[in-house]
C-alpha cells in the first residue's frame, strides 16, 4: 500500500525554484520523509530527510507541516540537470528498505 | 571510493538460458540490497543483507531467483532459468548503518533482456 503521494509529473523554469509536494497523511510518529531522486538511466540518489523540522543541505530544502501529513522539497535554483524522477518516501528508523512509488517526474526547461 | 559496481551493465539472453548478475558494494558498508525497475512495476526491493545473511528476501519474485553474498565485497544475483518477464534494470545498493544508516548507495544497474 502505497504511503506517500505525489503529482506525476511537473514543469519548472530553469533558475527558478522547483517546490515538490508530497502527500503522507497516515505517517506515524516514528516514521521519516526521505527524498530520493532518479535521473535518467542512472540508480536513485539520496537527497534529503527530516522527521519534523524542517531540514536543509546543499542539495536542497525539505519542508514539514506541523501535523507532519504533508512535505515539500525544494530545489532553490534549479537547473537542467535536476530533471529527473522524486522519490518521497516514509520509514520508520528501524526499518531498512525503502518503498519507492511511481514519484514525481520534474522537467526543468531552458 | 569508486562507488557500487555492478556488471555487467548490459545483458542480452535467449528465454532458458542462466543469467547472474554482480555487485560489489562500497567497501565497509554492512548492507547490501537487491532492486529491480520496470516500466509497469517501478522499482522494487528484491532482498537485502546484513553481514553477508539474507535478512529479508519477500521480493524475490519466484525460485528461479537466487541470491547469494559469499563476503562483503561481493554478491550475485542469478535467475535460472531466465524468461521474458524477467528483463528489466537490476539495481544493487548498500549502505553503512552507522554512519550514512539513511542513505543507500546505489549502482549504475544492470540492464537485462531476455528474448
């Protein structure tokens, strides 16, 4: 059963901010939002996580509602190379697999 | 480090034939995971190990899936006998639980076609 939903695809300018929503409204109070992404041809690549506070690296932003149902990763600048398919994922700090859905396809455009 | 490595990177078998696919992960890391990615299933945890054990193999879609881990640095994957439903990206992982417990590594995968 899936645990997360996102939109399947989205447009962002080049240079612009690129926000990605995801929505994780049965998460649990030990669960973690992991982001992953998966460019073209290539095996997914971690991003970001955060439990409830919002957290930033140098990749991008991971923000969290207060009643933790809902996030969004941010990609401050993004550019052509951050095409690629988001993963938003939740699991708990026990737990070792990650369940990837069908996630978000960005296109940044030129 | 040079990352996950996994061979070959591209396989080509007729329906019947053995194929194993390989993976060397990060050295150091503790686990080490097996993911297959199609287009009408996306992607999907096969098995993963810790210590070289097989701690969860529920994905392993059927027995003519095998995987082993003989030693850290290495682990196969071999599907016996191969058909045509079985092409697909094969992805090998790991990770450190320790230190980058949240984040898997994963390699370039390997790219399966069964005629």
């Amino acid at each position: 059963d899936a645990k997360t939903t996102q939109p399947p695809s989205m447009d962002c300018a080049e240079g612009r901010a690129a926000n990605l929503p995801c929505n994780h409204s049965t998460i649990s109070g030990n669960e973690y939002v992991y982001w992953y992404r998966q460019i073209h041809s290539q095996g997914p690549q971690y991003i970001i996580h955060g439990l409830k506070n919002n957290e930033t690296n140098e990749m991008a932003s991971l923000i969290i509602t207060e009643d933790r149902k809902s996030s969004t990763l941010i990609l401050p600048h993004a550019t052509l190379r951050d095409t690629a398919v988001y993963y938003c994922i939740v699991r708990d700090n026990y737990g070792q697999n990650f369940v990837f859905g069908p996630g978000t396809r960005l296109s940044v455009l030129p | 480090d040079a990352g996950v490595i996994q061979s070959p990177r591209h396989e080509v078998t007729e329906m019947g034939q053995e194929v194993t696919l390989r993976c060397k992960p990060i050295s150091g890391h503790d686990y080490l995971f097996w993911y297959r990615q199609t287009m009408m299933r996306g992607l999907e945890l096969l098995i993963y190990f810790n210590n070289n054990v097989p701690i969860d193999d529920s994905g392993m879609p059927e027995d003519r899936f095998s995987a082993k881990m003989p030693n850290a640095s290495f682990s196969t994957l071999k599907i016996q006998p191969s058909e045509p439903r079985d092409s697909a990206v094969y992805f090998c992982a790991s990770s450190l639980y320790e230190i980058s417990y949240n984040e898997q590594f994963f390699g370039p995968g390997t790219r399966l076609t069964v005629l």
